[in-house]
C-alpha cells in the first residue's frame, strides 16, 4: 500500500496528507484487487496503527457493499476466511483492538451476513461461536456481530427499498427456522459465565437480548430460567439498568392478553418482594430512570390487555387486568412526583392511560377519585420550575423541561375530561391560596398558580372564549380567579416568568373584561409601564408587545375611553430609530411592528370622527415619512457597505410600520370613512422613490413591494397612477428572486382590476416576459441547487402570472403581443407541460391551455389557433403523461393529469365533432393505434360528466402508460420526445382501461 498517503489518515494530520488519503480510498474503491491487499493486512496483522486497521475494514466494507457479486467463488471464500482469521487474532492478541475498530468489524460481519446467510454461508454464527467458545474478547466481538446484524435487519431509522425489507424478513425467518434457539442458548450461557465477574460483558449481552426479543419467539426468554436470571441481575447495582430495558423489552413484546397480564404480574411480584417498589428520592436517578421505563411499559402493557379482553367481552379476565392496573397506580405515583423530571417523564403514558381507562367507566369508586386526585397535585407540584432554571439564557436543560410542561399539560387536559369539578376545584384552591400571600410566595409557586389558570382554558374548553357565560359554577370560578389576578397587584411581582404568566392569561381569558370593565384601567397601565413595554427584560418587552397588541384589538370598542391616553404613552416606543444614534431602543423594530398595527387598530376602531381619525393617522405616519426622505438622502451619500446596509434597514423598516398600520382596514371602504386615503398616498410618493435608488436594491424593493400590496387592498383603484412607474423601476437589473416576488403584485392588481389595467399590462408584458426569460436563460453550475430552484420558482411564477392573465378574462393582453410573441408565449406554456418535471408548473400550463382553448378555440378564434390545437396542444395532452418523471404517486401529478383531462375536455367542447374525427382518423390513426382504443378514448372524451373522462384518462395512466413509459423512455434513449412510431407501438397494445 501506498505508505505516504496512509499517513494521511492519522486525524493529526495536515490537510495535503488527509486529502491524499481520500483520494487513495476512492482509487482503492473502484481498484479490481485493492481489497485483496487490505484483506491480508487484516489477517496477517501487517499494521498497528489504528487509523490504518480502520482504513482497511472500509474498503472490504466497500467491496462487500457495492462489488461483491462481481468477485468469484474463490475470492468470496478468500472474505470470509479472512474475517475468521482476524477474529482468532483478536482473542491472542496482547491487547485488545480499540472500541471503533471492534464496531467496524462487526459491520463488515453484519454485511458479510445479509449477502451470504441465505446461499453460501448458512452457518455464519456456528462458525463464529465454534471460534469464540467463551473467550472474553471472542464474546465481546460476537455481541457487538448481533447487534450489527439486528440493526442491518430491524433498525427502524435504517429507509430499507422494498426489495431488502423483503430479504430482511427472509433472513429473520431462516434464523428462526435455523440457528435462534442456538444463540439463545449461547446467550444464556454468556451471562451465567460472567455475570458476577465480568459486568461489560453481561450488560452488552442483556442489550443483544432486549434487541432481539422483539422479533423472535418470546417462549425462549420469557421462561423461568431467563427471567429468574434477569430479576437476579436487578439487585446488582452495576447491571440493574441493562436488565430493567432488557425485562422492558420482553414486556412490551405482542401477546395475547391473558398471558400478557400473567407474565407482567409474575415480574411485578418478584420486584415488588425484592423491594424495588419502594421508591427512594436519594436512589440511583440513572436506574429509576430506566425502572420508571420498566413500570411505563408494564402498566401500558396491562391497559391494553383491558382494552382488549373488553373489546373481546371477557369481562372476568378484564376485571383482572384491571384490578393489577389499579395495584400500580401507588408505585406510578411515586415515580410521577420524582424530583428528576427524567424518571417523572418516563411514567407519564402510562398515567395518561390510566385516566384515559377512568373516562370510560361509568362510575368511579372513592379510591379511583383519590388516585385522580393525587395525579392532579403530582402535577401540579411538578409544573413548577426548580431554582436552577435559567430564563434569560435558557440552554438544553431548559428547554427540555419546556417538553416536560407540555407532556405534563395533556395530564392536566386529560384529568379534565375525567373530573372537570374536581380540577377546578383544585385549581382554584391553589390559586386563591398562592395569590393570598403572593408578596412572601417563592416565584416559582406564584408562576404555576397563574399558569393553572391559564391553562384551564384549554382544558375546559368552550367555543369562542366563551369562559364567562354558561355553566354558573365555571363561569363563577373563572371570573373569581380573573378578578383576583387583576386586582390582587401580583402583575408587580419581580421575576420574568410570573410577569409573563400575568399577561399571557390575561390575553388568553380577554372575555372577562366584557364582563367587569372596570379592570381595563388596571391592565392597561401594566402593559404600558415597567412592568410590560418598559421592562428591564427584552424578552419581556418583546413578548409583551404581540400580547399588548393582541389584548387592544380584542377589546375593540371597549378601549375608546383611553385612546388618546394609551396613544400619548406609547409614542416613545413608535420612533424609528436611525443606525447613527447609538440609542438602544426599548423595542427591535419587529416588536415595534406590533406597536404600530396597535397604533392603527386604536384610530380605526375608535369612535372619533373621520376628520379627528386623519389627523391621528397623519400624526402617526408624518414622523415617518419625514425620517425616510433624510434617510434616503443619506443612502445615496453613504460610501460605506455597512452603513448602507444599516440605513437600507432602517428604510425598511419605516415602510413596515407604515404597512403594518394599514393592517386596521379591511378595505378602501373603511380606509375612505376613516378618511386615511390621502395620508397612505402620501407615504406612498414618499416611499415610491427609493426604487431608483441604486444602492441595496433588494430590501428597498422588498419594502416598497411588500407596501403596494397593502395599499391595493386599501386604495384599490387610487394606487393605480402609481403602478406603471414602479413597475419599471422593480424590472430593472432584477435577479430570479426579485421577479418572483414582483410576479404576484402584478397578479394581485390583474385579478383585482381586470380590464382596468389592461393597457398597463399590454404595455409591460413583454418587458416583463424579457426580464423572466433572460434570468431563465443564465447559465448556472450543474450541482448548484439553489440556483436550479430559484429557476423552478421564477417558471412557476411565469405560469401563475399567465393563469392570471387568462383567467381574469384578459387574454387579449396576450393577443395584442404581435403574432412572434404571442407564438413563443404559447410555446413556452406547452414546453410548460410537457418537458419539466415539475407537476405544479405542469397543472398550471393546462390550466392555461384549456382556458385559451375556451377563450380563443371556437370558429370566430384567432387565425391559426385551431391549428395550434390540433398540432401541439392535443399532443401535449398525450405526451405529458407519457414522461418518465410524470409519477401518478404524487398529489401534485394527479392534479395536472386531471387539467390535462378538461384540456381535452374543452377543446372538444369548442371543436365539437371536428375534434372526434380528427382523433378518430388522423391524429390516433397515425400512431397505428388499435380502433377499439380510439373508439373507446373517444366515446369516454364524449361523456358529458367531465368526471369520467377524467377517471378514464387516471386509469390509462396508472395502468397502460406504466408499460409506456418503460418502452419510450428505454435506456440510452437521447429524445426528449417519444416518436410516433414508439407511439403507434405502445397505444395499439394497449388494454381496454
């Protein structure tokens, strides 16, 4: 071998050496006899270094993978002897090989394995248990060997094709048939030789048991002298926990329901004498972890034998299972109020199932309702953050307890379906309670009281926040704790998490502020100061402002009395500020975004007069307007890059807020009674001049963009004049990304004003067409993805603007082109359906086709547009289908094959009879297919429900064209097109649908 380019694979290595050690494994991979060499380095012990050792395993790990048929008999033996004698090395060797050599020998075993078992080497593991015998590094390799072999066969995280799923269940039966009973013998062997001196050993051999319990016949384990083993190994601390998943693993095999109780109460028994139901709060957390798991698994396991011997109707054998249920619940309880979250986590099905049993019964007894009970304080009490929780820079561990809350939420939603009073009750206990003494209460207590109530909303839940009417008793409840929240100060209290609380439930129940009004003051003023927008936390703050903005558009009307006020007070946090000043804003301009719409909400919904709301609306957007002509001016002056990334920004953002304002109208109508049209058309001849700015093109036209859209909506025919010019200037110097966020302003005015932009979108059709085609037309790198999809993007956005064109009755847009463009747009469209394989942009195209077909394909239609039916749009609809990449198990294939269909649906429709005899005796006729076919097609394509012609054209193309398709796109085949001759030969084969 190469000794200079192995020193490559030392991970110290420089970069020349490591780049020429890849460049020699890609030589040695597609070199004839490469792996010769690595195998008798293997088997010989030619080297010492690891790195090199490794290096070899993956080229016969290549060789097996990918060239192994290729080799002869002799060479195949020459593997398999050569992985033999490297495991009798292992066990002379002085010291044993390093752990990621011994995981890769057993990968090349495992694929020797799967390519072998079944034809050459039947007597894999005999051969290497014969070499092993009970040899410590012998037993190690074999160990890790099964568990190769099962993850090869079984991984779930492995995407087998079906071809191997279907050799794997093979392999897994001839096991069974041949050689599981041995291995399991062996297995039973291992841990009896080492359980007590050799705890590596025993654990990896547990694991290899807990794996393979789950595909091979349960009565090989599940007997006494296993089970008796694996209760022995739970008092031994070093291999308790590979025990208690193996024990989990023999649990949670499928088995009949009776047996399944039996042997889950046999396990119980043994645990529960051998003191392991007695849960200490010092014990081993690692353990209990994987204990809770073992208990998780029994008690779901016994639930689902109840839920089948129910279904069954084996009442008496239900009765038991359910009374073994109810005899876990103590020790479930234990290990759901556990202080580590792990070992609570761990219990939580089967505690979800067991509340899900008590839903179905018809009654329950005093000690089922005490069991509800004390789940509902277990979660409750563990709801609460512990001291260590980090809230202004959370990590992994916070946000793993983030999940934990959640889990612990469907709990509390399921305790509700079973005991709504009783969780209320609950609830409102420890909420009056804690908000009683919330000045002397830890924050933590005081956080999860407020969150109970908060998340009562869900649990109970009613249709359109409706908390506050109804069931009196709820109602009563919920209004008595909402009353205390507001009024009991707690909004004061100095910790983020409860602050948050506060707010969060205040937003969530905004129902009772229509119900005793006189709080909103309160409320307001909290939001307002340093306890919401002013807070000394950002993350406050910024969630304050959505929640803040979402609690004012909610109480509409009711918040007329302090327009003016809130207005006044939020007018610091309104300022845009400029990249120079230095200021650290209270709020990231995101967050003011909220501010804004909430400004607009206050002024629109406000019972003032229109001339009173313009002046508002004036005074909100002047400031703005005024900030962005002195900004822009500084753009065009600024040399630095960074600078003008930060002014582009800033720029931005002012039109955001302008946008965001405009959020209050629903439409020009309410934009005309508040009287706000001239202060929009002013921001928009302010902000309209950025698009000739050269300088950060992109996030001045994303702005502008972005605020057009909004002022269609609110200014309809008003923001017209402007479109032309904006337009030109969006279309200059522009990339694929750009035109594609251009592409639907202009949809969005075609389909609004039709006929009214008709001589704008004549005019600036072709342009645009230009603009689309000349980015289509760049060339790009083969492998660059992101470029091939900016393209797939921009053709799909082209389609949507001429599927907008067209169907807003504009087709004479396209008419007026000149006949050269309106030929090469309608080239373009059948290029469209047929040659990218892109079924959304194929749908679209026949969208496009059968709507020019409806609009232009009668007798008084454009001159030569019939014939352009006949010679290309026709064909289209046979050839799409056709193409190789045309794939009916997609959704997205199935639509467009279904556009396909009314496409020749329509141009029957408006050719009539012409359209039958042209199928009939020319365009079938020439493909040589059979008259039976062509009777059939056309009898089908008659049918005057589209439907079955639809249905015929899917059944032809998931049956027949399947066969097509093979034929047409043959290997080696350099048309894009099938010929007609090919044509003629698979359509007049084909079988009635």
């Amino acid at each position: 071998m190469d000794e200079q380019a192995l020193l490559g694979l030392n991970p110290n290595a420089d970069a020349d050496f490591r780049q020429r050690a890849l460049a020699y494994f890609e030589q040695l991979k597609i070199s004839q006899d490469a792996w010769q060499v690595c195998a008798e380095a293997l088997a010989q012990s030619i080297y010492s270094d690891d790195h090199i050792k490794f290096f070899c395993f993956q080229v016969l790990e290549h060789q097996i993978k990918f060239k192994y048929s290729e080799l002869t008999e002799v060479q195949q033996q020459l593997i398999r002897e050569t992985l033999i004698t490297w495991l009798q090395a292992q066990m002379l060797n002085p010291q044993p090989e390093k752990t990621f050599i011994r995981n890769k020998a057993a990968q090349v075993f495992a694929l020797l394995f799967v390519t072998e078992y079944l034809t050459k080497w039947p007597k894999f593991f005999f051969d290497i248990l014969s070499v092993v015998d009970l040899n410590p590094r012998g037993v190690d390799m074999y160990l890790r060997i099964l568990m190769a072999v099962d993850a090869e066969l079984v991984d779930r995280d492995v995407v087998h094709t079906s071809e191997e799923a279907r050799r794997n269940t093979l392999l897994k039966d001839t096991m069974r048939e041949q050689c599981i009973p041995s291995l399991v013998e062996s297995w039973y062997q291992i841990l009896q030789n080492y359980q007590y001196n050799n705890s590596e050993l025993t654990c990896q051999c547990l694991e290899v048991v807990g794996a393979y319990v789950s595909w091979i016949d349960l009565s090989l384990i599940a007997n006494e002298r296993f089970i008796n083993m694996l209760l022995g190994h739970m008092s031994v601390e070093v291999l308790r926990e590979e025990a208690c998943d193996c024990l989990f693993e023999i649990v949670n095999k499928g088995m009949d329901p009776i047996d399944k109780t039996k042997l889950v109460e046999s396990l119980c028994q043994v645990l529960q004498s051998a003191g392991l139901f007695s849960i200490d709060q010092e014990d081993d957390v690692d353990f209990l972890a994987r204990f809770s798991k073992l208990v998780n698994g029994m008690g779901q396991a016994l639930i689902a034998s109840w839920t089948k011997l129910i279904k069954n109707g084996d009442m008496k054998s239900a009765q038991d299972a359910l009374q073994a249920i109810e005899a876990k619940v103590a020790l479930m309880l234990q290990l759901l109020i556990h202080e580590d979250d792990d070992i609570s986590s761990n219990i939580i099905g089967f505690c979800y199932d067991y509340l899900h049993i008590l839903k179905q019964l018809s009654a329950l007894s005093d000690q089922q309702k005490a069991n509800v009970e004390a789940i509902m304080l277990a979660v409750m009490k563990k709801l609460t953050y512990d001291e260590e929780y980090n809230f202004e820079n959370e990590g992994e561990d916070e946000a793993m307890f983030v999940e934990y809350r959640k889990q612990l939420k469907l709990l509390l939603d399921r305790l509700a379906q079973v005991s709504p009073e009783l969780l209320l009750a609950s609830v409102r206990r420890v909420f009056n309670t804690t908000l009683q003494n919330w000045q002397t209460t830890r924050f933590m207590e005081v956080e999860v009281a407020i969150r109970l109530l908060y998340m009562l909303a869900e649990a109970l839940p009613v249709s359109h926040g409706a908390h506050f009417s109804g069931d009196v008793t709820k109602a009563t409840a919920l209004q008595d704790m909402m009353r205390t929240l507001v009024t009991s100060g707690v909004s004061a209290y100095q910790h983020t998490s409860v602050t948050l609380e506060f707010f969060e439930t205040v937003v969530r129940y905004e129902k009772f502020f229509a119900v005793e009004p006189q709080h909103i003051p309160t409320v307001l003023m909290a939001f307002l100061d340093h306890r919401g927008l002013r807070h000394t936390s950002p993350k406050v703050r910024s969630r304050t402002a959505y929640l803040f903005s979402r609690f004012v558009k909610s109480l509409n009307k009711q918040m007329n009395p302090f327009i003016e006020d809130v207005l006044n007070r939020i007018q610091d946090l309104l300022e845009l500020s400029p990249p120079e000043n230095g200021y650290q804003a209270l709020l990231s301009s995101d967050d003011q975004l909220f501010i804004y719409e909430t400004a607009g909400v206050l002024i629109v919904n406000s019972e003032y007069s229109a001339e009173r709301k313009q002046v508002l609306m004036r005074n909100l957007l002047t400031p703005l307007m005024e900030k962005f002509k002195v900004l822009l001016e500084k753009l065009m002056m600024a040399q630095d890059e960074d600078r003008q990334m930060a002014l582009a920004d800033c720029l931005n953002h002012a039109v955001g807020f302008a946008s965001r304002t405009s959020k209050a109208f629903s439409n020009k109508q309410t934009v005309k009674q508040c009287g706000c049209s001239e202060v929009y058309l002013d921001c928009l001849q302010t902000f309209l001049p950025a698009l000739s700015c050269p300088l950060q093109k992109e996030v001045l036209r994303s702005g502008v963009r972005t605020f057009l859209h909004r002022m269609i909506i609110c200014l309809e025919e008003e923001v017209l004049p402007f479109i032309p010019s904006a337009s030109e200037h969006m279309l200059k110097d522009c990339e694929a990304k750009d035109l594609q966020e251009f592409i639907p302003l202009i949809n969005q005015i075609t389909a609004k004003f039709k006929t009214q932009v008709s001589p704008f979108l004549q005019q600036m059709f072709m342009p645009l067409l230009h603009a689309i085609f000349e980015v289509l037309l760049l060339p790009a790198e083969e492998n660059d993805q992101s470029a091939a999809l900016e393209k797939q993007m921009l053709r799909r956005s082209y389609f949507a603007f001429l599927q907008t064109v067209t169907g807003s009755g504009m087709s004479e847009v396209i008419a007026n082109q000149g006949a050269e463009n309106v030929e090469r747009v309608l080239f373009t469209v059948i290029q469209g359906a047929v040659d990218y394989p892109d079924p959304i942009a194929q749908k679209t195209c026949f969208i496009i086709l059968s709507k020019l077909v409806e609009l232009w394909g009668g007798k008084d239609g454009p001159v030569g547009f019939a014939d352009f039916v006949y010679k290309h749009i026709v064909p289209a609809c046979f050839l799409a289908p056709l193409k190789q990449t045309f794939d009916l198990a997609d959704a997205q294939t199935v639509l467009a094959l279904s556009e396909c269909a009314v496409t020749l649906k329509t141009i029957h429709l408006k050719r009539g009879p012409e359209c039958i005899q042209y199928l009939q005796q020319e365009y079938l006729p020439s493909l040589q297919v059979a008259p039976e076919i062509i009777q059939e097609f056309c009898q089908a394509l008659q049918q005057p429900d589209a439907k079955v012609f639809k249905n015929y054209l899917k059944v032809l193309a998931r049956g027949n064209l399947q066969v097509v398709k093979a034929v047409i796109w043959k290997e080696g085949a350099n048309s894009n097109k099938p010929t007609s001759v090919e044509l003629s030969l698979i359509l007049s084969t084909l079988p009635s649908p």
